[in-house]
C-alpha cells in the first residue's frame, strides 16, 4: 500500500459524549495522503479498564512479615538521613529544594478541609509555631505559587483527641492541580511525575487530598492515579470534614524536568519504571521499537506559533527515506486520548519543533528517536525541558538547530549578525523575548540540511531494530 499520511483531527463536541470512539476515513487527498477524523468519546475514556490493587495481603510467615516495610519506613524513605532523625524525635520532617517542598508527618493527626490545616497532636509547648505550604513543585516561581491554595500546619497541646469525621488508616498525600494545569508539559512534569516518585512505594495506600481540584485534570490522568491510589481523591471544597490520618504527606518531591534520578529519595525508582507504568496505565503496546514492524514517524504540525511553513517539502523528503509519516494536527491531542497515546506508541520517530507537544516522547518504545527542531532563542528549554530527559530516558535523541535564515524572524531582523540570534538570551527583556521567540517565530526549514537528520533518525531505527 506504500507510505501514507494520516491527518488526525480531534472532535470531542459535547454531543458525541455518549457514542463509542470511531474512526472516519474520508476522502483520499492524493495517492498518499488520507484525512482520518478520530472522534471521541470522553465516556469511553473514562470507562476504560482500571485496576484498582486489592488490599495487601497479610502474612503469616515472619520472614515475609518483616519485608513488607512499615509506614513509618515508608514516610522516613521521602527523606534525607539527616532529616529522618528529626521526623523520628518530633514526628515532623520536610525536604527542601529549589523546586519543590514536601513534609512528612508520621503520627496521628488531623486535616481540616475546610481550612486545609493540618494539626499535628504536641505536648511541646515551645513548637507551636504554624508553618505553611504550597504544595506545587515549582517553588521556585513565585507568580504560580500565588494560584496555589496555602496547607497550614500547626501543632497543638491536644490531650483528648478531636472529634474526627472520617478515620482513615492510610495517610494523606495533599498537593495541588492549580498552578500551569492544562498544559500537558507541566501536568506531567510538575504533578504527575512528582506523585509518582511521591506514593509510588506505597503501593496505592494512600490518600490524596487534592486542593484547587480540577475536574479536566482528574478525568485525563484518571487512569494514572487510579494505580497510585486505592481511594477515591477527597476535593477538599466538596468535601469539608475533619479527618485523621496515621500521617501525611504534603507537597511533591521534584527530581528533574521529565525525569527521575533514582540514587534521589525516596531512591530506587528510575525513568524505566515511570514509562512502564505509563504503558501499564494506558494499555500500551510496545516498549521496544524492536516490536514495531513499519518505520512509522509522527510529526507534531503545530498550527498557531512555532508553525512548519513547509510541513509538505519535509514530509515529501520523510516519505522518499522510507517513512511513513502521520501528521498530528494538534498537539493537546496527548490531553484526551487513550487511542492517540497509542498511536504515539506505535511511532518509531517522533518529529517536532519546540513545545509541550514532546512531552509525549514519554510514550515513544526504547530506542525510538526524537528528533527536536529548535528554534532560534529556545535552546536552554529545548535541552532541559526536552532533549535531556529524551537521553535520559532511553529514547534517541536528535536536535536539529536551525539557522537564522530558517526562522520567520529572519524577515524581521534582516541580517545573521543581528542581536536577536547572536544573542538571543541578551537582545530582549523577559518577557519580550518570550513574545518573539516563543510566540513570534515559524520556521521554513532547509529540507536538504533537514534530510541528514532524519537519515540518522532513520538508521537509529534501523541499528534498534537488529
Ligand atoms: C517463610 O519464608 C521463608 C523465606 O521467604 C521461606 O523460606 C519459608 O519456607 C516460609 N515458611 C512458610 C511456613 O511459608
Ligand atoms: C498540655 O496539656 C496538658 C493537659 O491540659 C498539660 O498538663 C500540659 O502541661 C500541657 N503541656 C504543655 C507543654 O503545655
Ligand atoms: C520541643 O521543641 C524544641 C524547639 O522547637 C525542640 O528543640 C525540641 O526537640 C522539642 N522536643 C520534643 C520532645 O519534641
Ligand atoms: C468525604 O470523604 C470521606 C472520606 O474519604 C468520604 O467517605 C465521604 O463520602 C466524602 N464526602 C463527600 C460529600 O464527598
Ligand atoms: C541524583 O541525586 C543525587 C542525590 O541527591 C545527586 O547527588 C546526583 O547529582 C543526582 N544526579 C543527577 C543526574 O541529577
């Protein structure tokens, strides 16, 4: 049937809501090209499989017994050793780091979600200080941690025990879906990930509080949290109570963008096991590209900023290389569907310029490769938020830098040794720089330059394969 190219469009009118996802394929635009229109249905996403682990299992044999860790082992494993004495004489530790804070409490206590204080039982008259957090892992950025709703801890001489509404025997994990929400970079890196090296070990015995709770967060990632947590998320506004936990967990422990250092507390945890888990979560097929038969390549064609002007010339060279090539028209796509994760999975290739579309390498096999187009101004985010975390994590990495006569600011600033690309970090105040390279800039590329890339791209796939 030789190579083709999809065009996929997202369609998730509320009308659809109540019929099963389908796909369309209409009209053939040339003898490669076809337009498929996936609709959607949410009902189906958020009935999809779920397994919700059983209760753990107890254990006679002693042996065993002394194995399963112990929720005191649990909570002192998110700490540093030099913060784990504190946790063990006062019952409360936190780990603080440029982008993220957590604390640890592990004894008996009260949350109030009505006021989000947590109230930790103390015959020490002189710790009766309140101390707050905003449990975001993005510390560092003070204008987003305005939107995140304060926890305050505090700690009182209680003799006889409150009345507590709800008792539970798991403890409380409380952190936040404010802050950059809706951007699937962010989610995934400064909440998913976070929880994930967070709750992990404890095996879905956990609570999650959920503050500034939103609902479009919760039905996306619902197939996620259901294996970090064995109970329905408490929304503190619908649900305002009193309850005790044996301990708790506030804030989410950051390691790095899109990654995970396993000699970091709560250590033992790796990239590997993060993708596995997605794979499990979302029911993925592959995770090696040795698996996949066809030298299948998807290209993110973003459509408002950081456009391919000449998408048709590079997926022309693509095809003549041998791939086939899917075009994704919208790179939100990765928000609302099972079928488009996929789809991703099933891509040795993944093409894109700059932009929380590459957020999806997570769900590319090992040994596929990314190939980042990037633009002029953006090479710190590029490395960092992207390329970095693409190695790290088993995937193939290839940046293709592009030249200031390839960018549509080439038109603006007029010549190669304008300050605008010699010095982009320098040439613009913040926020201007942001408003010119970030949304100001499309790209022509240079598809005989471009085709070396994608040559080494393709004998990449090749070498996984063998
Ligand atoms: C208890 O566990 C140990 C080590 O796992 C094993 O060797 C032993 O056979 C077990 N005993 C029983 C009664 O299951
Ligand atoms: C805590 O309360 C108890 C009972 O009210 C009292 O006996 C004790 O002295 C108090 N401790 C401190 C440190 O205030
Ligand atoms: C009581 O508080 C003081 C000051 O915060 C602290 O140094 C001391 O270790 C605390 N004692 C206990 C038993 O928590
Ligand atoms: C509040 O949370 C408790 C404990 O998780 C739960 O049993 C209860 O149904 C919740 N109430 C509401 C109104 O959601
Ligand atoms: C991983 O964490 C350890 C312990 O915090 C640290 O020493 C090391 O530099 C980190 N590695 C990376 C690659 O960030």
């Amino acid at each position: 049937m030789g190579t083709s190219t999809f065009i996929l469009i997202n369609v998730v009118p509320p009308l659809l809501c109540c019929f099963p996802s389908f796909v369309l394929t209409l009209f053939p635009l040339s003898k490669r090209t076809r337009i498929y229109l996936i609709f959607f249905s949410g009902v189906q996403y958020l009935s999809s499989s779920e397994t919700i682990p059983t209760s753990r299992k107890v254990f006679m044999n002693e042996t065993v017994q002394e194995k399963q860790p112990t929720l005191t082992s649990l909570l002192s494993n998110l700490l540093k050793e030099e913060d784990r004495e504190k946790l063990e004489s006062t019952g409360f530790a936190c780990n603080k780091e440029a982008a993220s804070i957590h604390c640890v409490a592990n004894g008996p206590l009260q949350i109030d979600t009505k006021t989000m204080t947590v109230t930790i039982p103390s015959s020490n008259q002189t710790t009766q200080e309140t101390f707050v957090i905003r449990p975001y892992a993005r510390q560092e950025d003070d204008n987003l941690l305005k939107t995140i709703t304060p926890v305050k801890i505090s700690w009182q001489n209680i003799t006889t025990p409150q009345i507590c509404e709800y008792n539970h025997e798991i403890p409380a994990v409380i952190f936040s879906s404010s802050g950059f929400v809706g951007n699937v970079f962010h989610e995934i890196n400064e909440i998913i990930i976070p929880l994930f090296i967070t709750t992990r070990h404890f095996k879905s015995r956990v609570q999650f509080i959920l503050e500034d709770y939103n609902p479009s967060f919760v039905r996306k990632y619902r197939n996620l949290l259901s294996q970090l947590t064995e109970q329905e998320i408490i929304n503190p506004v619908s649900n305002q109570s009193v309850h005790c936990f044996p301990g708790a967990v506030i804030g989410l422990k950051f390691h790095n963008h899109l990654s995970i250092n396993s000699t970091d507390i709560p250590r033992g945890l790796s990239m590997r096991d993060f993708r596995q888990f997605l794979r499990q979560s979302f029911n993925l097929k592959f995770s090696h590209v040795s698996q996949i038969t066809r030298p299948r390549l998807l290209l993110l064609s973003r459509r408002v900023t950081r456009r391919f002007i000449n998408e048709d010339d590079m997926i022309r060279m693509m095809e003549e290389l041998g791939f086939e090539v899917i075009v994704v028209a919208r790179a939100k796509l990765i928000s609302d569907i099972k079928m488009f994760l996929s789809l991703i999975n099933s891509c040795c290739v993944l093409v894109a310029a700059h932009g929380a579309g590459l957020t999806n390498e997570l769900f590319l096999p090992d040994g596929a490769v990314m190939v980042q187009v990037d633009l002029i101004g953006l090479e710190w985010p590029a490395e960092n938020y992207y390329g970095h975390p693409a190695r790290a994590m088993g995937v193939h990495y290839l940046r293709y830098k592009i030249e200031p006569e390839e960018s549509s600011l080439f038109k603006i600033f007029g010549r190669r040794d304008h300050v605008a690309f010699t010095d982009p970090r320098g040439a613009f105040p913040v926020l201007v720089g942001k408003q010119v390279y970030l949304n100001g800039q499309n790209v022509k590329i240079n598809v005989e330059r471009f085709r070396e890339t994608m040559v080494e791209a393709m004998s990449l796939v090749q070498d996984s394969r063998l």
